[in-house]
C-alpha cells in the first residue's frame, strides 16, 4: 500500500519537474508523518524515503526512541515552535523550518554549537489567517539578518503555507511570491506544496514539498 502511494507521489514529482525544466534529484520530498506512528516511518524509510517532516515536538519524542537505527534519516520540524520548546526541537530535530522571530532564533543559537550547526528556514505568511504562524514578508529582511547574525545557526531558506484549498492553481500566487522573496533576500531553499498542490509548487521551484495524506492516507482528526 505505502509502496504503491510513493510510486504514484514519485511519478507525479517527475513528471512536474521534467514540465518545468528540473531535475528530480533538486527536490526533496519530505514525508509528513505527524499522527502516524513510529511504524509508518520505518516503513517509509524502507522504502528509501530519508526526508521526514512533524509538527509537534512532544509527539515526535515519543517517536524517536524507536527510529534510532534509521540512522540516514533527517527529521525535519513543520509545525509551529514555541521558545520554551526550543532546547528539545533542538535536540530532536536536524532541521527547522518554522523560524519566525528572532527571540526563538537566538534560543536555538543558544543550544548549539558550531561544530552542531542547525539548520534552518524561516516561516513566511503570506495569507491574512488568524490560525497561521509565520513572519510577514516585510519583516522577512530582519529576521534573515538576525539568524544569519547566529553562528549556530545556517539558514537554508523560506517555507510556506498557502491557504489550504484543493484547487491546486490557487496556490501557485502564493509559491511565485515565496520564490520571489527568496531571490530578493538571497536565500535558496524553498520549501512549498503538499498533497493537494506539490506539482504547481516544484513548477513554481521548490526545493522541498511536504507530503502527508498522498503517501500515508488520511490522517484521523487529532
Ligand atoms: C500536515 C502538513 C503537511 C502535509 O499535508 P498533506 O496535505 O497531508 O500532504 C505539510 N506541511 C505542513 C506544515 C503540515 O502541517
């Protein structure tokens, strides 16, 4: 079931990036796994998935003690952070993409070490939705100098979430403004799209897209 899920997300992946002039290797799928337990990564790691993506720190720690042995795996933090979670993201994971403001910037600077940089995105919101975290992009500039002012910290680039919709094209304004600000602000990862729009993203230029329900199925509401 999960192999024949991948094959169809792998197929749809390809053929986005052969539409839009890429490669297949300069997009990394990243396998949402929040809800699912720790079986559905070993599983998916089996299957030659190394990217994992989760959105609550405490939930991730129950987790981890059982994937000790994935040892090729990187987990990447998707969900909002709260500062006094940061020494455990910290701790847990080997990227996270929900920066949006400096006081949390300079905590997980806190936490590592040069020789244990961190990497990182910044959360950009472009939407006006209350249930949404992230930097405004005017604030953007600010806040990239603040994390590349951490010497424990690499900035990777900028993440987003559109206004979720399952019309896919209604996305694409949103992943053209993301690589835009991108460019503007010299920063180079891109980590855009999901189930329902992942295509239009790597068209628009992704670097990542952040995929649950395609590859696991429906998640139950928590
Ligand atoms: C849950 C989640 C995803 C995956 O969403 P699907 O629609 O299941 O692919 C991607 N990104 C973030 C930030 C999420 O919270």
């Amino acid at each position: 079931m999960f192999r024949q899920r991948l094959a169809q997300v792998e197929d749809r992946i390809e053929k986005a990036a052969a539409r839009s002039g890429r490669l297949r290797r300069d997009v990394t799928l990243i396998a949402v796994t929040k809800t699912f337990p720790a079986v559905s990564i070993i599983e998916a790691y089996e299957a030659g998935l190394r990217d994992f993506g989760e959105n609550y720190v405490q939930e991730f720690d129950q987790k981890l003690p059982l994937l000790s042995h994935l040892t090729e795996a990187r987990f990447h933090l998707i969900g909002h952070l709260q500062s006094n979670k940061s020494r455990k993201a910290s701790d847990l994971f080997q990227t996270i993409q929900t920066i949006d403001d400096q006081k949390l910037a300079r905590r997980l600077n806190e936490h590592r070490t040069p020789d244990q940089v961190l990497d990182v995105m910044l959360e950009i919101k472009l939407a006006e939705e209350e249930s949404k975290h992230g930097v405004a992009p005017e604030a953007a500039g600010a806040l990239v100098d603040a994390v590349r002012s951490q010497p424990n910290l690499r900035l990777l680039g900028l993440m987003t979430i559109p206004p979720w919709t399952t019309d896919a094209e209604a996305s694409r304004p949103y992943f053209v403004r993301l690589r835009e600000l991108g460019e503007k602000l010299g920063t180079s990862a891109l980590s855009m799209g999901m189930s329902n729009d992942f295509e239009v993203a790597i068209e628009e230029g992704a670097t990542h897209i952040r995929v649950g329900t395609a590859l696991f199925g429906s998640r139950k509401r928590p």
